[in-house]
C-alpha cells in the first residue's frame, strides 16, 4: 500500500519534472508510414547525424555553426518501449552491413540538443537547449480513427461489404467460408471468436501483401504491437444480428471485444500518444507503389487518404479534434530516392505531392504547414551512367540484396550492378488517368558496405536531401 509520505514523494518528482520542463522546450515529433516505409531507418539516421554532426550541409544550425551537440537522454516515460538505436545502428555498421529490424509497435527517445541562438538576446545567455521526442509509431494504427465513431454493427456492415467485393474474394473467401458456418446467436466461445478472429487477420494481411498496399483497419490486425494473441484482437465483423440479440451469444462477445478494442487500445494511443505530438513526418515508399502498376498506386493513395485524415484539421469532427491540435509541420517524405538517380528526385516530389494532394482535398491541412520531399536516410547505390545506342542513360550502382531477380538473373548478395532505374512519368497526372504502367527496375539493395568516418572517428552514413527534411522538421527551433 502507497502511504502519504510515498504520494507525496510522487507528487514532489512530479512537480520538479513539470518545472524542468518549463525550462527546456521540449519539440515531439512523430515519424510513421505504411509498414516498410522506411521509418526504422529514418530515426536511426536522424540519430546518428545529430549525435555524430554528420554531414548535413542543408541543415541551418549546422551550416552556421551554431550546432553545439547532441546527447541522448532518458525518456521521461519509462512505461513507453525506447526506440532500439543502438541495435539497429549495430546492424548497420557492423562487419557486414544489414538493414535492421523494422517497426513493428511504438517506441520512443529523447535526444537533447545544445545550440547557440542566432538571436543575440537569448544567445548572451549562452547556449540553449532542446529535447527532441521521437516518437515512432506504425502509420497502420492510424487507419483506426474512424472505428471510435462506428458501432459495431456499422463496422461490420462495412468490413463485410469489402470482404464480398470480387476485387477481394481470393483473399476474403476463407474467411467468409467460416463466417457462413457459424451462427452468431450460439453461446459465445474463445474457440469461436479465435477461429473468425484468426480467418479475419489472414484476410487483412493477405489483401496487403497481394495487392501491395491494400491496408484496411482493424490497424493492430496488421501490425498488433504488444497486443498479439490477447482478447482485445479476438473479434471480426458478423452479419447484422436479425433477432434479439442474447447476452451470451458470440455476436455479443465480439461486439464487447471490439467496444474493448476502441477503448482501450485505439482512444489511448490518440489522446496519449498522437495528440501530444508537435510535428509529424510522413514516409511514403512511393516507388514500390509505382514499380507494382496502377492499381497499387491507387490503392497507395486510398490508404494514405484514410491515414491522412488523422491530421484534417479546422473541421467540426470531435473525433478529429480529439487528435490534431497541435500539429504545426508535417512533412511528406518519398523514401529510398536512392533508387532513381538525382535527375529523377524531382519528378519523384512531383508524384508524392500529387499523391497527398488528392488526400488533402477532403483533408485539410489547415494551420498545419506541409513539404514534400524525396529522401533517402541511408543511401545504398552511387551513380553512374551508360551508353546504350548511342544514348547515355543515368544509371544507379549498387548490390542487389540475395535473392532479387531482375531480367532472369538471381543475384547472390555480393555482386555489383549498373542499372538504369526507368524514367519517371513527367506528369504525375498518368499514374492515375491512363494504365499505362510505369516500366521502373527497382530491386532492394544491401546497405552500404564501407562507410566513411569524420574527423572524431565517428562512422559517417550517407543520405539525399536528409539534411533538408531535417532543417524543415526541426531548424526553426534550434534559431
Ligand atoms: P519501417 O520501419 O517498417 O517503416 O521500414 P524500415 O525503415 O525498416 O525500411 C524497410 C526497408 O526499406 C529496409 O530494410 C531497407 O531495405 C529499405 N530502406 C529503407 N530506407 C531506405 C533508404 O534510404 N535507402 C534504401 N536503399 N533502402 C531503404
């Protein structure tokens, strides 16, 4: 049992946290995109550059030498998984170079940053501090905002349309073949609601890998977090019930799994995690999209539209209230541009921002400042070029990861290659008018396999236009 002199010891921390507060401002910034986007190696190279002064040209406070350092702190909420960097940098430089392991729940970390003002004032005081939050989180999660305001049955209704689409019946028919052979208005059971639940699950995830970016809600379906295998993830959507519905019935168990769902998981990351947040970047992988044909980039930019609406702002939607406030940048960020060389980097903004401009015009970002940019936070080919008929053709050089194909030849992991990646179209308009499908050669490559190291010894990691993304996501405030 807690006693006064326990609560009062809390209370006091509590009270000196909240003080250190006030004097050091603290920016969070939220990092999230579609499962693979690019978010894991985002944060590490945004770690890294900070704690290490990379080479970051387009980042003001370092341009101008006003950057003193950067150091990583504790988190103040140690209830909150921390953001695994030195695993994942580990992996990075290791003897031999890996990608690390990707986001699969939230986690966080603190950096604290020192700097010289650029303001006399409050530079004669010497130099000023920020903590900068991180905070990354599985952009999956987010399709699950409108679910707080659907009932079940509503849910359901809508779930089960989807499922019954033909685009859908190979991966949906399981699931419905189960469905059709149980009867709601038995007695629940946990064997029961595992069997639709597991069915369900299957379905969500196969439609995602088959079609390349189809991605529908539940959220913590595709990408449970903490949460696989407990009871809050044990439902999917039944028919509408068509008689009384009895207290012991699976229709009731599932309907009281899915309010628990809503809850207890979906309002608390809102109102704890993502309403807290400052700024936000978005990762987009904008060229896997447009390597699998039309109907992924279209199914690209649905999904992006449903986890865009989170940030809608200035409407009168409590539920989007709930969650936006405070959001003053977002950034939109095509990753892995070392794919395409330099001379594509444009075309490729164009494409995103077109991409995300169809979802703002039913979300808008009103009070919310938001860029485009294509990025690589770790780069992974150099560029080269090749004569072909008489033609030079800009191409990228780099080593295909084991087992990617391209023309007929598997590659092995350690053999280099020039490729010409395609032309991007110049008018990101035909992606969406005709099907012509965009002819792109984009295989995954092994990540650099020598890095450079600084003047303090520190290995550095090369990046496009990172230091650009991070002078929108963080310069202003280090001023
Ligand atoms: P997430 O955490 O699920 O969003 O994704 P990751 O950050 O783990 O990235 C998924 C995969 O994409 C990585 O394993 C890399 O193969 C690739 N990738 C991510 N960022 C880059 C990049 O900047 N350049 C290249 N070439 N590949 C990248």
């Amino acid at each position: 049992p807690t006693t006064i002199v326990d609560e009062l010891g809390i209370a006091l921390a509590n009270l000196a946290d909240a003080a250190t507060g006030t004097f050091t401002p603290t920016l969070r910034l939220g990092v999230t995109g579609l499962s693979r986007a690019g978010k894991t190696i985002f944060i590490t190279a945004l770690i890294h550059n900070l704690l290490t002064g990379g080479r970051l040209p387009g980042f003001s406070p370092m341009a101008d030498g006003r950057f003193i350092g950067a150091q990583l702190a504790e988190y103040p909420d140690a209830t909150i998984p921390r953001f695994a960097y030195e695993q994942h940098l580990a992996a990075l430089t290791g003897q031999t170079p890996t990608w690390p392991e990707s986001t699969r729940r939230i986690s966080q970390l603190r950096l604290v940053l020192k700097y010289q003002s650029a303001n006399w004032l409050a530079g004669w005081r010497g130099p000023a501090t920020l903590n900068l939050d991180i905070v990354d989180y599985p952009g999956e999660w987010l399709l699950d905002l409108p679910l707080l305001s659907l009932s079940f049955a509503e849910w359901s209704r809508e779930a089960l349309e989807r499922a019954n689409r033909t685009a859908s019946s190979r991966e949906a028919t399981p699931f419905l073949e189960i469905l059709a052979s149980i009867d709601p208005q038995k007695p629940g059971t946990d064997t029961d609601a595992e069997k639709l639940a597991a069915s369900f699950t299957r379905y969500l995830r196969q439609s995602r890998e088959d079609n390349a970016m189809s991605t529908l809600p539940p959220g913590r379906f595709l990408l449970p977090g903490d949460l696989e295998g407990s009871p809050a993830l044990t439902f999917a959507p039944l028919p509408p019930a068509t008689q009384p519905v009895r207290s012991t019935s699976l229709y009731a168990m599932l309907e009281g799994r899915y309010e628990a769902y809503k809850a207890q998981v979906v309002r608390p990351f809102f109102k704890d995690h993502f309403a807290r947040l400052d700024r936000q970047v978005v990762l987009v992988d904008t060229l896997r999209a447009l390597n699998s044909g039309p109907a992924a980039v279209a199914d690209l930019e649905t999904a992006l539209t449903a986890v865009l609406s989170c940030f809608r702002q200035g409407d009168s939607n409590s539920l989007t209230r709930l969650v936006s406030r405070r959001i003053d940048r977002i950034l939109f960020a095509a990753t892995k541009a070392d794919h395409v060389h330099h001379t594509s980097h444009d075309r490729l903004e164009a494409i995103l921002n077109r991409l995300v401009a169809n979802a703002s015009r039913r979300a808008r970002f009103a009070g919310a400042e938001t860029r485009s940019l294509a990025l690589a936070g770790i780069r992974a080919t150099r560029e080269g070029s090749l004569l072909e008929a008489g033609e030079v053709l800009p191409t990228i050089v780099g080593t295909p990861m084991p087992g990617e194909v391209l023309d007929g030849t598997s590659y092995d992991g350690n053999t280099e290659i020039a490729l010409f990646p395609g032309d991007l179209p110049e008018h990101p308009d035909s992606l969406f008018e005709d099907s012509t499908p965009v002819s792109l050669n984009f295989l995954r490559f092994v990540p650099p396999q020598k890095l450079d190291r600084n003047a303090g010894g520190d290995m550095v990691l090369p990046h496009i236009r990172f230091d650009r993304a991070l002078d929108f996501l963080i310069g202003d405030k280090l001023a």
